[in-house]
C-alpha cells in the first residue's frame, strides 16, 4: 500500500523543494525585475519595491461625459457610472496601478473604488505640489503610491515642488515620488537634478519612440530610474490613423476624427499600404500593435493609457495576454502607420498636444 | 582584642591588592588580577576563605584554591553543594599539602606536622593575633583625598556666592590635594572663566554664569549683532520610530557650544555678504531686513562662516552639528503640537506663507528663538543613516553628499517641527525655506 501523504507532508515538501530550488538559481533574497500573474504582467519600478502592472489605467477621462466643477471638471452620473465600470473591469483583469488626476474630479470615485482592496491597487497622483495637497491625498487614500508633478524644465518652481515631494516621502506618505515631462532635456535633468526620483512618466509610442531617446533612456536606466511609458496611444491619434477602426470608436479627444469620416480622400497609396498590412493581421488592430510595441520595451515598467471604452480595456490586455515577440507583419504595420502620420504632418495629433510634434520627433 | 570583621577584611585585602598592583610592574599586577579573577569563582560563596587566602602569603607564591581542592568544576555549578569539590582536605592531609612546598617544615618552627595548630588553613596566620589593618599609606591617602573634599566644598561654596578669586584657589588647592581629578579640574577650570571678561571673538552680554561650566550664558559676536547662547552639554537621545530616516533612537554626548539666537537674518547677511539672497524682500516685504534669510545654500553658509571668521579672529563660528541642534531642540522636552503655534511660524492654524521677522515668537527653554518653524536651518552634518557618529566622516566639510536640514520651515505643517525630523539637500541647492544658524565650541579655557 502507498504511503499515505498528509497535507502537511506535501506543503513541506513543496516549500523545501522551492527553496532549493530559488537557492540553486542564487535567486535568494533578490526582487524580480519581472512576474506575470493570469494574463497580467507586473514589472519592478526602477529601484522602488513597487510592481505596476504593464498595462495601467490612465487618468483622463472622457470628454463627452465632462460637466464643469469649481476646481476644474467632474464627470455627468452616466459618465462615471460607465468609467466605474471600466476601472472595476481592469482590476478584474489584474490591472492595479489606476492614475488620478484632482482636476478631473477623480479622487472621490477612485477612493471609492480601491476601497477594500487598497493593498493591491497602486493609486498615481498627479497634481499641484504643497503639503496640504499631499495631506489631502492621504486623507482621501490613506497614502499614495506614485505622486508627480508636470514640468517642462527643471526650473525654481520644479525644485522647491521637488523638496516637498521628497519631504512627504520621507514622512512615509508618498512611497515613490516623479515627474511627468515630454521634453527629453528636462528628462536628462530630473534624473540627475532631482535628488531620489523614483520615476518618469515619459510619452512613448512606436510614432515618438525618437530612437529611443538615445540620450535619455541609457542613463535612466543606469540610475535605476523607473519608466512609465504614457501616450502609448499618442492620445487616441493612433486610432485615428486606423483605416480600418471599427465605426463609433472612441479616440481620447473629442475633436479628434477617425480617419473614415475625415481624411479619406487623403493620401490614397498611404493608407492603401497600412490597410494592407493590417489585414495581414486579423486579430489585431492598429491601437493592438501599437500597445506592444510599448509594452515589448523591457525597461517600460508600465504604460499607462487612458480607457473610454470597455472595449479598448479589452483589446489593451488582449494585446498584453500574448506576450511574444513581435512579428515582422506588426511592425510592418506600424511602418506603415508611421508614414501615414508624418504625411500628415501636425494633423494626425489634437490641437492641443501639435506642438509636441516637433520635440517627439527631435 | 581586635576583631576582624568581613567588611574590615574585604577592604583590607582589596587595598593590599592594589597597592600590591600598582607596586609591581604591569606584568605581575596583571598576574595577580588573574588570581583574584580566578578566585572570586570560589568567593561567589566562600567569601570570608577567599578573603584570608588573598591576605596571605599563599596568593603571592601562587598557590590557590584549585591547588588545594581541585578543579571541583561540579562543585563549582552546584548551587545546592549537593555536589562537593574535588578535595577537602582534613587533619594530617592539611601538613601533607603544607609539605609539598615547606618540605623542610615550617621556617619558624621546624614543626611538620598539624601546622593549622598555629595557622589559619587559607591565611597562614596566627588566628589568636589577627593582622593590623591599618596602612600608614593608604592613611595619608584618605587625609589628602578629604582634604581634597573640603577645599572642593568650600570652592563651590565660593562660587555660588561670587566669589570666583577665593574659589580658584580652594579649587587649586583641592588639585594639588587630588591631582588631575577631572571634577576639580573642570571646576577650576570654570573658575577661571568666571574670572575673563573677554573670550575670542565675543562680547560678553550681561553677567550669568553657567554654574557648572563658568562660562557666560549670553555673548555678541565682537563687532555685530549677532547675539549667541550658551548650551549646555550632555547627553543627547537621538531619533525616532516616527521617522524612516531617524532610526534608530541612540544616544549621543555632546560637549557645550554657543549656538545663534535667531536665525541669520537678512540685515546680518547683507552686513557681512553685501548682497541679499533672499526670495522674500523689497516692497512687498517691508522690515524684511528683520526676516531670516533664505535662498542660501550649504556651501553659501559656508562662505558666510568663512568670511566671518575673517573677521572676527580666533572664534571657530560653524554651522552646528546635526547632534548639537538637537540638543539645543529637546532643551525642555520636544514641543507639544498645542504649543507650537505659540514658538514658531509654520503652515497650521494662521497659515504662513512666508518667512516671518526672527524672534517674534516665544523662545524655547534655552531662550533660542524659531529653532521650529520660520526655516530650515542648514546643519554641518552629512545627511547619513543613523546612529549619529561625529567620527565617521560625516562632519567632515569636504564630505560629497546631502547635507542636514533641520526644524521646519513657514511651509511646513506641524509634523516636519519635530526634534526628530531629519532632511537632507544637495549642498548647492538653494530653496525660499532654507536658512541657518550659527554655532561655535565653547571655549576650552
């Protein structure tokens, strides 16, 4: 007769036969840089003990559902009702580092949608730099996670906001403290003007990758520097440039039109080369490729997208869930997708973010 | 007929003990300090036994508790002595152990057997005429040492009632009584001091005293308005559960400096520097002279020492220590958060903004003005992890690293006005909320 093995035995056994195994790697003791639980993968921020998810819920909310509030803009009943919905979906898929902007009156709702489960979710604030500000997001979160400010230069202003952000962590409030910038000379200087930057939120897609920003990222990473990739969708332009987006599809910015109801009679060679290297490619959209192109980049710790619809949640970590090298058939497309945009000039992106353009494409 | 007590004989056999120690050379105090050590096993008990053993002859030639009774290690651990040592020697067997060094009998009698007929069995002594303890030496010793104790008394008496001169001299006296006992040096030392109207660099203000140290309790910078305070020394408890980095609490001694009264302000610097850093000035500061100043980087502050130094010679100004500001911050207990609206500027009730003129809240126990609040203040130290060690290199000024903030600043909400509180900066970072004090030693003599 078997031995009969309790399940005290088989516990044992298991957790002997992991640590030696973990002690045969020489993996004791180390964080992974990099682990993937169903579906979702989770990657190390920089230096911090913080793993966001890759695909992270962005900030922004949708413009249509927008009404104005004293301190800037709060969304219609229906409107948060819907990106509830969303968020709850995300965290449902594994995602857990959701982005909230003050001024788009998402501290409220968010609050009450990590409540329960606040040891799981990471909460990024953005938002004007005092300590009241800061009080006021722990009061609101019981602490933050991820807390940065915007600047396009690493002027007075962003060093007396920096010494504030530095003093709120070492008061244990903030657990990592960044900025947000699209200006790769700004970057350089944060990481190393900025004394203790955990992080950058950095715009990055396969359109702006800017060679890598060759002078930026090899230093971020040989500091350690956690990189969080936003606009990996170039505010929903991407899916402007899609000529075979579905109809009704929603693209970041309201003034944006999708390329059926606006540019077809533009540049007809153009997009007869995009729509056929998409159709090489038909379970996957333009905005699909685009994410992993974003999310092939090993020192991306996350890449954070605003979601309006379920449907571009879904579409996002479907792109996420087969996580393989990309195939010549999707860079191909996103060639293609490239001309398109440079052939547009300034066009293809929203009014406001035109001025970007210049600097994205150095 | 004398009797000898255990207290009598303990004190007697310690006394020969270290005058035998200090007599011999280091070699053989060494040896005998072994002995004793190896002994006071056995003395855990047999105190009186041990006693006698260490006033004979036998502790000197060697011969112990072990050579008679064995290692008797069971004996040893056995609290109950349900275990008895190696050897208990009785009757003859005592000549027979007695013989294996005295084999030609005893030196006075020639007698070989039953010698503890004349000797104590540890002592070696006559037990009908116990050993005199008096010890002309160590008697003369005990004169000087009260001799010593009553000049000392009558110094202190002297300096409490003023007067310095007379008790210089009961303090010398007392020296020569007791040379170089640190307490009478010290106070000899503070007498003197009581006794200079001048020290480098200063101008003494008003006429107390530290009592211990003699020094003035008040002093000017020679040639400003730079007006600095006696802190005492001590002990110091360092850090905080409260603050990752303030751990963790430790204790660190401190000797006595003078630190600033206010913070630098504005007017002093423009004195000194000609210009004004500030960010906080012209119209729409009015009085902004009277503000601290801020804007000023480590290295800044240190270029205002320096030329401070240049002028005022032989006074030593710093910034002070990151273990000197807390002392000077604890004086009277860390501030209660209902009290801190009434010492210092910060972001609570009535908000601040900005910095405000030096000196108008209330002191702490020291009578230092805004070490909470109005700003930071810019500390020697390397901004390290704890403990605190001035040795380490940490207070080095050619050290590369951030540099130590401390107190608080008109921006700040009440938790940053914490004794504890710690930040560090770039030491060329210049911020509206960053000022500084300074400090220098006390003067030795």
């Amino acid at each position: 007769m078997a031995p009969h093995v309790t399940r005290r035995d088989f516990l044992g056994g298991c957790a002997a036969g992991l640590l030696a195994h973990q002690a045969a790697n020489g993996r004791e003791g180390s964080a992974p840089e990099e682990y993937r639980r169903a579906g979702m993968t989770y990657r190390r921020l920089g230096r911090t003990d913080l793993y966001p998810s890759l695909l992270s819920f962005g900030s922004h909310t949708d413009p249509a559902d927008r009404v104005k509030a004293p301190n800037g803009t709060v969304l219609t009943p229906q409107g948060q009702a819907r990106r509830d919905r969303i968020v709850a979906r995300a965290f449902d898929l594994g995602v857990n580092l959701l982005d909230v902007y003050a001024s788009e009156g998402q501290w409220e709702p968010a609050a009450r949608m990590v409540k329960g489960r606040r040891n799981k979710i990471l909460i990024s604030v953005a938002n004007d730099v005092s300590l009241r500000e800061v009080d006021r997001a722990c009061g609101m979160f019981g602490h933050v996670d991820l807390y940065r400010f915007h600047t396009a230069a690493i002027d007075q202003k962003a060093l007396e906001d920096w010494d504030v952000l530095r003093k709120a962590k070492e008061a244990g409030k903030i657990r990592a403290i960044g900025i947000a910038t699209h200006i790769e000379r700004t970057m350089l200087e944060a990481i190393t003007e900025l004394e203790g930057i955990d992080y950058l939120f950095f715009p990055y897609n396969f359109i702006h990758a800017r060679a890598d920003y060759s002078a930026f990222l090899p230093e971020a990473q040989r500091r350690g520097t956690g990189l969080i990739a936003m606009k990996p969708l170039a505010s929903g332009s991407i899916m402007k440039l899609d000529p075979m987006a579905r109809p009704g599809a929603k693209p970041e910015f309201g003034e944006l039109q999708l390329w059926q109801t606006n540019n077809r009679p533009i540049l007809p060679a153009a997009v007869a080369e995009l729509t056929k290297s998409l159709a090489r490619l038909p379970d996957e959209t333009l905005c699909m490729a685009a994410m992993r192109f974003v999310y092939s980049r090993p020192f991306v710790s996350a890449a954070i997208t605003g979601m309006f619809e379920e449907r571009l949640l879904e579409d996002n970590y479907r792109a996420m869930a087969r996580f393989e090298e990309m195939s010549r058939d999707e860079h191909a497309a996103l060639k293609a997708a490239e001309r398109l945009s440079q052939l547009l000039e300034a066009r293809w992106l929203p009014a406001d973010y035109r001025w970007l353009e210049e600097q994205w494409r150095g | 007929m004398a009797r000898i007590t255990r207290l009598g004989a303990v004190r007697a056999v310690l006394t020969s003990a270290a005058l035998f120690a200090a007599a011999v050379s280091p070699a053989a105090a060494q040896q005998a300090d072994n002995q004793l050590k190896e002994a006071s096993v056995c003395a855990r008990c047999h105190v009186i036994s041990v006693v006698e053993w260490g006033m004979s002859a036998h502790r000197k030639a060697g011969t112990n508790c072990v050579g008679c009774h064995g290692e008797s290690r069971g004996h040893v651990v056995d609290e109950r002595n349900n275990v008895k040592p190696d050897r208990i020697p009785r009757g003859d067997r005592i000549s027979g152990l007695c013989a294996t060094c005295h084999q030609a009998g005893c030196p006075k009698t020639k007698q070989a057997a039953d010698c503890q007929s004349c000797h104590h069995v540890h002592a070696l002594i006559d037990p009908k005429k116990p050993p005199s303890s008096k010890d002309e030496q160590l008697e003369k010793l005990a004169a000087r040492w009260q001799s010593a104790a009553r000049h000392n008394a009558e110094g202190g008496r002297l300096m409490k009632a003023g007067q310095s001169e007379q008790a210089r001299a009961e303090f010398d006296a007392a020296l020569r009584d007791r040379p170089g006992d640190p307490r009478i040096a010290s106070l000899l030392a503070a007498a003197t001091r009581r006794l200079q109207r001048n020290f480098a660099g200063f101008e003494i203000v008003g006429t107390a005293r530290a009592e211990e140290s003699g020094l003035p309790k008040q002093v000017r910078v020679s040639g400003t308005d730079i007006e600095m305070l006696l802190v005492r020394g001590g002990d110091v408890d360092m850090g905080s559960e409260k603050f990752p980095a303030a751990k963790p609490l430790h204790t660190v001694r401190v000797a006595p400096f003078y630190a600033g009264k206010h913070e630098v302000t504005q007017a002093q610097w423009k004195a000194l520097m000609g210009t004004n850093p500030s960010a906080h000035q012209g119209r729409d500061y009015p009085g902004s002279d009277r503000l601290p100043v801020e804007m000023v980087s480590w290295a800044d502050a240190q270029a205002f020492l320096e030329k401070l130094n240049a002028r005022v010679s032989g006074a030593g100004f710093r910034l002070p220590s990151e273990a000197e500001w807390e002392l000077a911050a604890r004086a009277g207990g860390p501030p209660a958060p209902k009290d801190l609206p009434r010492i210092a500027w910060f972001d609570g009730q009535e908000r601040a903004t900005a910095p405000h003129p030096a000196g108008t809240k209330q002191p702490n126990a020291l009578g230092l003005f805004d070490l909470f609040g109005n700003v930071w203040e810019w500390c020697s130290s390397l901004y390290a992890p704890y403990p605190y060690d001035a040795a380490d290199g940490r207070e080095s000024p050619s050290a590369k690293g951030l540099r130590v903030l401390r107190g608080g600043g008109y921006a700040d909400t009440a938790e940053y006005l914490d004794p504890d509180a710690r930040h560090g900066e770039r030491p060329d970072r210049k911020l509206p909320w960053n000022g500084f004090r300074i400090a220098r030693s006390a003067p030795a003599e």
